[in-house]
C-alpha cells in the first residue's frame, strides 16, 4: 500500500495542524509568545546550531506560523516554507538569498504597482539590477539574460488586469540560463494554479489577498520547490558556500531539498526581520481552511460580473481572461482551468473621469487598496496604486488612465451587478 | 519493492524497530551533515556507532570510532551509509559477511545503488535508498514541522505528549499528505544523469 494522496480541500484543512499534544486543543492554539525554552544548554546550543528541530525565538519561527507554513507548502507541493510579515518581505527576503550587489533579476512588466516600485528603487539601493521583460513575448526574458541574472521573477496571473502567464515557457528560459523562477501566486492562489507543477522553483505570495481571504491581515509566504540545485555553478554562495554564521554550514549540502526554505528562515528572516504576528498566522490560517471554496465563488462572481461590464454601453472594454473572447483565454484554460480568479480591469468609455465617478458612486464595492476580500473591491490604478509610475508605464503594467480595477467578492452576484450599473449610470 | 517512494509505515517501521546503527561514513566534524544524523539519532534513545577508518582513535559524542563494520563487537540492526553511490556497493558486500546480518541497509540522502539494494533484499535485509534517517524521523514525528517543512502527513489524532522537552515521538498515526513530486522529480533526473 501506498500512503494516499489527499485532495487540495483536505490539505486545506488539515495540512500542518493536529491536535496539540499537551492540550488536545483541536484548533490550531495561537502561540503568542517571543521565546522558547531550552531544555538545557546542549539543547540551545544544537537549536542555535541548526542541529536539532524546534523552537527559540519567534523572530526565526513560531509553532503557530509552522502550521501556516506546512499548510502553504502542502497546497503548493513545496517542500517547505516559510512565512514572514508580508508579501513585500517575502520578495525581499527571497532575493536577499539570490542577489548581490551587482547582480540582475529578470522580472515581468506586468507587476503589482507596488513590486515595480520595490524592485526599481529599494532594491536598486541594495545594487539589486532588474531587467524588465513581457510576460506575453517569451522572447524578451531570452534576450535579458547575462552573467550577472540571478533570477526570473513572473506572477502567475498578473496584477492588475488578471493577465495569465505562461508559466512553463518562462520556465524553460530560466532552466537554460541555469537560475531558478520565482512566481508570486497571489492572484491565482494554488487552488487555481500550483505553479510548481509548471516549472516554478520558488512560490511567494502575499497571503493578504485570497489566502488569508477576509481582508483582515497581513502576511506573506515564501514556498520552496525542492527543485532547484542551489550547488551546481557556486552562482549561490548563500547556500552553497559555508556559513560563517552557522560556523561554516552549507546550506544546501545540510538542508537538502528544503534547503532554501531554511536559507530563508535562518539568514533572512533571522537577521532581516520581518517576522509574522502569530495572531495573523492563526487569522491566515483560518481563512485558507474554505479557501477552495471561496475561490470558487470568487471566480464565478467575477465571470458574471465581466459578462455583464462586457456588453455595458459605458464600458469600452473588459480584460477577463474568464471571457471567451479574451485574449489570455486560451491560457487561462491550460493554466486555470477551475477560473480565471477575481481580479480584473475593465475601462470606461469617459476616460479618467468616469473612473473617478465610476468609484464615488458605488454603494457596495469598497474603494481600497488592496485585493482578494470577502467583500467587492474597486481601485482606479492610475490614481492610486499604479500612481507613481510615469504614463508610459502605467500602460505598459495595465493601468492606463481610464482603466479601473476590480476585485470581486463572494457576495450575490446580481448584487454586484445592480451596484455597478446603477453607478454606471449614476 | 519500489525505491522512488517509501511508505510512511515501512520507514516508521524500520525507525522503531531497530536499536543499533553504524553509520559509515560519520565525520567528527560538527557542521557535517554526517554529525548532524548521529547527534540527533543518538539523542533520541538509538545505540549509534561511527564507522570511519580516517578516525580510529577519535570519539563522536563519547562513541569511539571503528575502522570497519567487522570491527564492531556487537550486533548491528542498521548500517546507514554516509558515502556516494559509487562507494556504496563494498559497504554492502562487507555487511553481509557480518553475523548475525543486520536487518536495514539505509543509503543516506543523494545515494543511491539498485544493484547493492537487490543484493541486500536477496538476503533478506530491508533496503531505504536517497533518504535521511534524521529528516524522516523529524517528519513522521512531525518535529520537522516545526521548520516550516511538508511533513506530508495529515493527522487528527493526539500525538504522544513530548518528552525532554520539544522531542517528539515516532509513534503517532497518520494519512498521507501533500505530494512533493517536482523536487522528487528533480531528484531523480539529477541521479540519472550523474
Ligand atoms: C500580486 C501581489 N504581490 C505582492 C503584493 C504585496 O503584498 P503585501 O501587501 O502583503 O506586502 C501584492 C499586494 O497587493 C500583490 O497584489
């Protein structure tokens, strides 16, 4: 016999918890708590040592955040993960075991606002290089490639207008130039997409968005494959050189297949910081428990809702990769088959203004920065999040003036419908 | 027998069934993985003896260093090999000369030698291949959890409570759990083409 392979709803809810042994607590307890105690000083010295498993200091790990961590790998088909206080820190903690000063990344164009502007102005002061290229023209990351890149960094579907990636085919420049892909997945979430399956060597996610689900907190998430040879070239001396920290450990010769996990965890997270609350681990993890079926509702919500925009007289066009005649559709089916999630753009036939309108008049959309929430979402990129790109890069990331974003709840549908026409017409 | 994937009940079998490990190949080097294994095997109750010719007369954590498997005064139930897989083969000829023959052939994490493994099952030994002691115990106890890893075990029962401390124990019951398959896969074609 074989050990069974769960399905994804069940690893939902079980993966990383079971009953705690003291207690019996059958929920996952929150471990609010800054430290650990040893059992005696051989056993401090072998945790700090990295020899033994277990427990010192929340700012390196937390029992709590481990059951969010296990749980996350587990969805993804990760070997091991590694939570940390948002989707921000999980992109910089990722490249921080990458990247040195002089080094490239390659990233997509199509980039939440905000990873545009950490990847061209924080980490340009840390001599982080970024090469952009376009996700829909393969070609591009071909011709980005030089000695100093390090990475290849894409979103499985892309913020803000839902656009779908082809995963695979970036996958294979990135084998070629012998340096590993990083997929933020937030917007798909795996039940969606498990870009792992597709070639990714490394997941991040905000888990602010559909993961924790409900809007209320902050997190993010840094998967390992266990794929990628960290050895192979020396391109990767966080991992393959010995650790002075650690007393001269190699990351990867130690650690094996969860070896970048544990990079992050003890040279990134350790001495970088950005540790997650385990109060948002336990909101976090609650929320993934029905994320399979809030991210069902969300992307049949949000394919009503574009069908109904698409044939609005106001509306001049509707980017959903959920509608046939789109085109990320032929993507969206190999890749999404299950939906094309919930974030899109659509755009206004008046322009900037009837943008503007559009969002005061709204009376069950929120107006608000952010993605992936219980509730129904609406932005205008230009004015907000995407406002410090200059014109010919807000239409080169999808959010031209007249361009307005939403992120599509798991509310009624024909509510969402009646708000946004009744502010169309308004 | 497939050696691409164990079952968890096999591996915890071996785990809690044997009491007697030479570990061929143990470094007295404390950022070795080899140490690693041994501290952490040692501390959870098992009889562990380092096995290297380049360290007679050396001691890992109190336990002297023999030359050799046929130097070891005692039964052995398992012989967990710390060397490459083209190393793995006389180590395997040696232990089936011992008597009594010991009962598992464990072949460390990136080592792997189908003809050897064949050869040990012929006689009746129990074969675990490109595997870690360490790191399996840690996840069927769960304890790896605790580094944020896929223990790829699901469990609704109680675990035993810990004892020292944060060491878990072995015996828990379980369901599998989330696949790690592309890191197996890499695993395997990296094997291959070496
Ligand atoms: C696709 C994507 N990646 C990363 C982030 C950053 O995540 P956080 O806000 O949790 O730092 C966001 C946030 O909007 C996002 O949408």
């Amino acid at each position: 016999m074989t050990d069974r392979l769960p399905g994804f709803s069940t690893l939902a809810v079980h993966a990383g918890a079971q009953p705690d042994p003291t207690t019996g607590a059958r929920a996952t307890p929150i471990y609010q708590t800054t430290s650990f105690v040893f059992n005696d000083a051989d056993h401090a010295a072998s945790l700090f040592g990295l020899q033994a498993f277990g427990n010192i200091y929340t700012r390196i790990g937390n029992p709590t955040n481990a059951v969010l961590e296990e749980r996350v790998a587990a969805l993804e088909g990760g070997t091991a993960a590694l939570a940390v206080a948002s989707g921000h820190a999980a992109q910089l903690v990722v490249l921080q075991q990458l990247l040195r000063p002089g080094d490239e990344i390659i990233a997509a164009r199509k980039l939440y606002g905000g990873s545009i502007n950490q990847f061209t102005h924080a980490f340009k002061a840390f001599g982080w290089n970024v090469a952009w290229a376009d996700p829909d023209d393969v070609a591009s990351f071909e011709q980005a490639v030089t000695p100093h890149t390090k990475a290849i960094f894409i979103e499985s579907i892309a913020n803000p207008a839902g656009s779908i990636t082809d995963i695979e085919a970036i996958a294979a420049v990135a084998r070629k130039a012998g340096v590993p892909l990083i997929v933020d997945n937030t917007l798909a979430s795996p039940y969606l997409i498990k870009p792992i399956d597709h070639g990714a060597d490394i997941v991040v996610h905000s888990l602010t968005k559909f993961l924790g689900g409900h809007g209320n907190s902050l997190g993010g998430i840094i998967v390992d494959a266990g794929t990628f040879d960290w050895s192979k070239d020396n391109k990767y001396p966080m991992l393959s050189e010995p650790r002075p920290e650690y007393h001269g450990i190699r990351i990867q010769e130690t650690f094996g297949n969860f070896a970048f996990a544990i990079a992050c965890r003890v040279l990134g997270l350790r001495d970088l910081g950005p540790a997650l609350s385990p109060f948002n681990a336990f909101m976090i993890l609650t929320g993934i428990e029905t994320l399979p079926l809030r991210m069902q509702k969300h992307c049949d919500n949000a394919k009503a809702v574009a069908e109904f925009l698409s044939t609005h007289p106001a509306v001049s066009a509707v980017n959903y990769a959920g509608l046939p005649g789109d085109k990320y559709n032929a993507l969206q089916r190999k890749y999404a088959p299950k939906g094309a999630g919930a974030v899109f753009t659509f755009s206004l036939k008046g322009g900037y203004d009837a943008g503007v309108n559009l969002v005061s008049n709204l009376k069950l959309f929120s107006h608000l920065a952010n993605v992936g929430d219980t509730r129904s979402l609406v932005i205008h990129p230009a004015s907000t999040t995407h406002s410090q790109l200059d014109d010919a890069a807000k239409v080169k990331s999808g959010a031209a003036p007249e361009v307005v974003r939403l992120s599509i709840g798991i509310e009624d549908k024909e509510d969402l419908i009646a708000d946004l026409d009744q502010a169309l017409r308004a | 027998m497939n050696h691409d994937a164990y079952d968890d009940n096999y591996i915890r079998s071996i785990l809690n069934n044997v009491k007697t490990i030479a570990m061929v190949g143990a470094s007295p080097v404390n950022v070795r993985p080899s140490y690693f294994a041994f501290k952490y095997l040692a501390q959870r109750g098992y009889d562990m003896i380092p096995v290297n010719p380049g360290h007679v007369g050396k001691a890992l954590m109190g336990k002297p260093f023999v030359a050799s498997l046929a130097d070891i005064d005692r039964p052995i139930d398992m012989i967990d090999i710390f060397r490459n897989s083209s190393h793995i083969m006389p180590v395997v000829e040696e232990a089936l000369k011992l008597s009594p023959l010991p009962k598992v052939i464990w072949m460390q994490l990136g080592a792997r030698d189908d003809a050897a493994a064949e050869k040990a099952e012929a006689a009746g030994l129990k074969v675990v291949m490109n595997r870690c002691p360490k790191i399996e115990y840690g996840r069927l106890s769960s304890e790896i959890s605790w580094m944020g890893v896929n223990s790829r075990t699901l469990s609704s029962k109680r675990a035993p409570i810990p004892t020292q401390g944060m060491r878990l124990s072995l015996n828990r019951t379980s369901f599998g759990g989330g696949q790690t398959a592309a890191s197996d896969r890499a695993a395997k074609n990296k094997t291959e083409t070496t």
